[in-house]
C-alpha cells in the first residue's frame, strides 16, 4: 500500500505549528517553545497524496491499464508535436490534457473497470504520454535529422539519407540517458533544495483538482488555482508548458487545511472541461480538412498583395496556432513580434536592398529569409551564455558570502586546517535559492556544546524538511547506476552503427559528458524559471564543438550537429522527468512507478517518432511550403556559423552587432528580475524565433496571447479553462493532420 507520507509528519505537528504571516504571504513554522525555523523551506514540502489515505494500494501506481492509455495519449502528442515541430519547431509534453484526457476516460468507463482511476494512477499516464510525446524533440526529428537530411552541402559530406532502421536505431540510442540523469538530481532538487518546478505543480494541482480527493494534512492548500498562471515559453526547438507562480499571489491559508465537501469540484466540472476541450478538438480539425482542400486559407494577406508576395506578411488563421500563443502568453508572444518586425520589417528589406541578400526572400540560400537568420542565432547564442553562466555563478554570489563568512568563523575556531573540513554550515544552505532572500539565510556557528544539545532539534527539522518516499517505492541506486551506464553505452554504440567513422568516437563521449552538465544546469534552470533551456544548451555544445574539431575536418559540421543533439536530448529528458516527479511528489505517487513508466514512454516514443518522421517525409516536401523546417536550418546555420562557414555577406558584421546587443539586454533582464522595468527588456529566444519563423506565425500566435492578456488581466479569470481550449485547438490540428497526411499521399485533389 502507498503509504500517506504526510502521516510521517503527525508526530512532529504536536511540535510545530504553522503560523500564516500575512506580511509576506508565507508560512512559518514555528516549534512549540523554540526559535523559529526558516519558512521556504516547509512551505514547499507536500503531504503524500490523500489517495493514500482512501483504498489505493501500491501496486495500483504502475498499472498495465494506465501505461497503454498513457502511450495511446502520447502517440496522439507524438503526432501533434511532430506535425507543429516540422512547421515552427514547437513542441509541447502537454501534461495538463494528458491528465485530463485520462481522467475523462477512465471516468467514462468506471463502473466496468475493477479498481477506481486514482490521482497516482493518472500521474503515471501523464508521465507515460509525456514520454512518448516529447520524442519527435528528444531523438531530433524536428531539427536536427532533416539538418542532416536535407540540408547538408555535398562538400559537409552531405546530405545524410538514414533509413528506418538507423532512425530508430539512432532514436533508441539517445532517448534514455538523460531518464538516468534525473534519478539521483531527484533527491537533491525536489526533496532538499525544493525547487519549484511550476508546471510540475499545475499539473498536481489539476489531477488533484479533478480527482476532488479529501487530504489531510495536504501541502497543495497553499496555492490557490486562480494564482497560478500558465504561459508557454518557447524555446527555439522546444516549448515546455511553464507556469509561473507568484509568491505574492499565495492563498493566506495555513500548509495544513482540510477539504471540505463543498470545496470538492461538482462531477461537472471535468465534464465541462472535456467539453470545452472536444469542442475546440472539432473547430480546429475542420479548419485543418478545410485548408487540405484550400491550402490559400493558410496565407491571408492581411497588410495587402505586394506585400504579402514581396515581403511575406500573412497571417495563417490556424486556430492550433492561436492556442499556441494562448498557453505562451502576451509577454512571449509580444517579444516574438518585436523580433518579426526587426527581421522581417527592418532587415529583410535592409538585406535585399543592400545586395546582402540577392535572391528572393523566401530562399534559405540566397534570400533576405536566409540571412536574417544569422542574426537570430547570434541574439540565441549571446542569451543562451549570459542567461547559463548566470545560473552557475548565481548559487555562488548569493550563498557564497554566507559561506566565507561560516568558513572565517571556523578558521577563527579550529585554525586552518577548517579547510580541509567538508562540514557543511547549515541546513538552511538547501533552501530554494528562488524562494529565500540570501540576507535570511542563517549560517549559525555554535560551540561543541551547543551542537550537541541541539542535535535532537536539528534531527527532528531534517525529518521534517525531508521527508521522501518509502525506499521500497525509490529507484534503487544499483538500478540507477547500472541503467545510467547502460544508456550512456547505447548512445556512444548508435552513433557509431549510425555515422561510423565520420563521427569519431572520443567526440561522441565528449559530447555525452558535456550533455551531462548541462543537463543538470538545465534541471535546475527548470525548477527555478519553469524554462528548460535546450536551445541554448544544444547552441553552447556546438560553440564548444567548433572549438576542439578542426575545421579542417571534413565532417566538423556532421560532428557539431550530432554533439548538439545528444546534449539537447539530454537536457529534455532530464527536464521532463524532473517536472513528471515533481507532480508525482506532490501527490504521493511511487517514484519508481514514474521511472518505469517514463522508461516505457521514451522507448515507444523513440521508434513511434522514428516512424511517423518517416511517414512524413515521404508523403511531403521536405523543407517544403507547409512544412519549412525551420529549426532544421537553425542547427545547420549554426553549426555553419560557429565554424566560419558558408556565411553570407556582411551576415559576420550583423551577427557580432547582434550578439553583443543581446547580451547587454539579457544582462539588464537578469539584473531587474522583480522590477517594473524589467518587461521592457525582451527574451532574446522569444525574439530570435520571431525573426527566423516567417510572420504567419507569428501573428497568429500574437493575437493568442492578447486573448490570454483580456482574460486573465482584464477580466480577471481563473485561465485553467483556456488553456484547456487552447489545448484542444492544438490536439485538434495535430490529429487532423493524420488525415491530410493519407489523402496527401493518395494524390487527393485540391485547389
């Protein structure tokens, strides 16, 4: 049986109390009789989900029922993503619809099945269907296989044609090491630092919700749903549904509450979630059947002909992409058009004007299309370092005089040999280091008496401040160590069956130990800002790449994109875990059970996306007018322009112009985190992906997010229901594009 790990708690509550301080919207824990302890780090614990405390036994965390409605949720996502990831290169794990999705089945058929549908149970479905819907990304089908398809010049050595069976060998290599890399970040980020992981936390918060269990104590009473707002921050090739949450948005109401009958959600609340979710299913699959037959539909020259032809401003009214710009929100969607007015308004006439850019617009080769994208790589380039040498010296400039103070101390006490000591100053060293002012951190020095008497105190505060799943629900080190051996040993082996010589083995292992750190800077990137960083880490390890292959090597551009993809599919899949145990923690649900299942996932995924890419690519043109590939020529543009290669004139100028602007605008980002100013300091990604993405797009994904500003800002709504529809629109489309893709490929006539 699952047991309530809250319950773990009820022999201290006898010595702690919660006390709400309204001042500041946080909690503190106050012992009965003592100091007080530091409140970020209890808020953030979670009870272990009252489903434990109903008729839920351990087994029913892995079920065989929930893993196959899981993969059948993520080959839908896998469908979606690949179809939209061929397009702009947006992809999303959708981990919200997947819960309801499998809710809503599993409600439906619950007097025929023999155990109920627990909250435990659908954090496995969405963990499986995550898994699988995330692969189209994770083994590069969206970016970096048509690269190397169909963008590779014959002098790179290229193009590179892989058949079905070395795509899925490629696949099968690459999708499970990052799992293993999240297995021991685990206890570190959720259980000691307690990182936030926003979306993570939707998502429990949602199943919760749904499921209307009664909990007690319960650690998701502290966040009102209303206050948590959902926005989606694309990342170049990856989009994570990211939820920002507002410390001074907290519900006032004690970690401990209880539900009552009233707070339970009515049974139609969920009905009219699935309602509201197929109704925007069906709008947006007809649209999608309706522009197969008038594809002109895609392209309304909204600012007139010429200019439309000229300088190719439409609008595409997808309704898939107005749910896209929807869950990204107004501030992303508002950077992107900046950066399609600066590229496409600005530099594409500049370009062409010049004689930069000779060609027509539309050319990736010749055209002002092909050359604003160097600009664009510079701006991801410049924000993807400032923003991950940020997130390395951070824990040291806000801990680190804490730290020399402690240390001066000790030095003061014992000499200097305290440094060869390892001791640590305090626990409070742990605490999120988004959650707690730097100045409240107490670095305490008592004297050996001292620690002594107060060895009981600091014991009891661990077992409170970490308290985890039972070991027999954990993933056992054994496990986690020999699988993550195994799965490094699978990557370097598929890249060898796959490239042979033309990727050289100490590259391959270089690029799997850098995939490795950065993927744990993304983790923790991820649980801070809710944004995992993939862009910018696949960017960083070809930057690193261009400096230790000689360019004299004829496959260095091969080599650069491979060493990109392995570090990028690390970081998703470390990220995507990370969040999936996050919801898993917060609702008591078996780490082992989520570990298994996303093992599962990646592997279906893997060769489901090798398929479906396969598919795809044999019924449409490949980049073509519906499916461009954008991102493809981003990765082979910047393997190109990290080596020295193939850059068009005065492209080097702009791209170093661009760069550096960047970074003094990121730096100024960073530096007013919290302040009013900060907005007018746009994401260098969100503009980047506004000026290689054409402005169709764009637009399309603009006026989603001013919907997403009247709703949540103007009219102050609860937006759960929108991104249900917004979810809807999306899934619509992407299984829509089922049917176009066979009347595509039975020469189906159209206009």
């Amino acid at each position: 049986m699952a047991p309530d790990r809250g319950s773990q708690l009820e022999n201290v509550r006898a010595h702690y109390e919660v006390v709400s301080t309204e001042e500041n919207g946080s909690h503190e824990i106050t012992r009965a009789g003592s100091e007080d302890l530091s409140p970020s780090r209890f808020t953030s614990n979670r009870s272990r989900s009252c489903a434990n405390q109903t008729l839920v036994e351990d087994e029913h965390s892995f079920t065989l029922r929930g893993v196959l409605v899981g993969l059948l949720i993520g080959v839908i996502i896998c469908f979606s993503n690949m179809y939209f990831g061929l397009q702009t290169g947006w992809v999303s794990g959708m981990a919200m619809p997947a819960a309801l999705i499998g809710f809503a089945f599993f409600k439906s058929i619950a007097r025929y099945i023999s155990f109920p549908f627990t909250p435990l149970e659908n954090v496995l479905v969405q963990t499986v269907a995550g898994a699988v819907g995330t692969m189209p990304l994770g083994c590069g089908f969206v970016g970096v296989l048509p690269a190397l398809n169909y963008m590779l010049a014959p002098e790179e050595n290229g193009p590179l044609v892989l058949g079905t069976g070395k795509l899925m060998v490629w696949s099968l290599g690459i999708c499970l090491f990052g799992v293993f890399i999240a297995v021991p970040l685990r206890r570190e980020v959720i259980i000691r630092e307690k990182l936030k992981f926003p979306s993570g936390t939707a998502t429990a918060l949602m199943i919760e919700v749904l499921h209307g269990e009664k909990c007690e104590p319960r650690m998701l009473g502290d966040m009102d749903p209303s206050k948590v707002s959902t926005a989606d921050d694309q990342d170049g090739q990856n989009s994570q549904e990211t939820r920002s949450v507002n410390p001074q948005s907290r519900s006032r109401s004690p970690s401990y509450i209880t539900k009552s009958d009233e707070d339970l959600p009515a049974d139609g609340d969920w009905r009219i979630k699935i309602k509201n979710l197929i109704l925007a299913f069906a709008i947006s699959g007809l649209y999608t059947l309706i522009a197969f037959f008038i594809p002109q539909i895609r392209q309304l020259p909204i600012l007139g002909l010429p200019i439309a032809r000229q300088w190719l401003w439409t609008l595409n009214p997808s309704p898939a992409y107005l749910g896209q710009g929807i869950i990204m929100g107004p501030a992303t969607t508002l950077h992107m058009l900046l950066g399609a007015i600066l590229g496409w308004g600005i530099l594409s006439p500049l370009a062409k004007s010049k004689g930069w850019a000779p060609g027509p617009v539309e050319d990736w080769e010749t055209g002002s299309k092909g050359w604003i994208i160097w600009v664009s790589l510079a701006i991801m380039l410049a924000d993807s370092i400032v923003s991950l040498s940020w997130l390395v010296l951070r824990p040291v400039i806000r801990i680190g005089p804490g730290y020399t103070e402690h240390l001066q101390k000790r030095i003061k006490r014992d000499g200097w040999h305290a440094f060869l000591s390892f001791e640590h100053p305090d626990h409070n060293i742990y605490a999120s280091l988004t959650g707690t002012d730097p100045s409240s951190i107490s670095i305490s020095n008592p004297t050996a008496g001292d620690r002594n008497s107060r060895l009981t105190d600091e014991q009891d505060q661990a077992s409170i401040l970490d308290v985890d799943a039972p070991q027999e629900q954990l993933v056992s080190n054994v496990i986690a160590w020999i699988g993550f051996v195994i799965s490094i040993l699978l990557c370097i082996a598929a890249v060898h069956v796959v490239f042979g010589s033309m990727v050289p083995l100490y590259a391959t292992i270089s690029a799997v130990i850098f995939a490795i750190l950065l993927s744990i800077m993304g983790v923790r990137a991820l649980g801070e800002t809710d944004l995992n960083p993939v862009s910018g880490i696949s960017k960083l390890t070809q930057l690193f790449f261009a400096l230790i292959i000689p360019r004299s090597n004829k496959n260095s551009i091969i080599i650069n994109l491979i060493a990109g993809a392995i570090s990028e599919s690390g970081a998703l899949q470390a990220g995507d875990m990370m969040q999936d145990l996050k919801t898993g923690h917060l609702l008591g649900a078996a780490p082992k059970a989520q570990f298994y299942g996303q093992v599962i996932g990646s592997l279906v995924g893997a060769i489901v996306s090798a398929a479906v890419y396969q598919l795809y690519t044999s019924v449409y043109q490949i980049p073509g007018d519906l499916f461009q590939v954008p991102t493809g020529y981003v990765w082979i543009f910047t393997a190109r322009l990290v080596t020295g290669k193939g850059l068009p004139p005065m492209a080097w100028e702009g791209a170093v112009g661009a760069g550096a602007v960047s970074t003094v605008v990121t730096a100024l980002r960073i530096t007013g985190q919290g302040k009013v100013w900060q907005c007018w300091f746009p994401g260098g990604i969100a503009v980047a992906i506004g000026m290689y993405n054409v402005p169709s797009f764009t637009l399309a994904r603009t006026i989603g997010g001013l919907i997403t500003w009247y709703w949540r800002f103007y009219r102050h709504r609860e937006e759960a229901p929108l991104i249900v529809l917004a979810s809807g629109l999306i899934l619509g489309e992407g299984v829509a594009s089922i049917l176009n893709l066979l009347l595509a490929n039975f020469n189906v006539p159209h206009l």
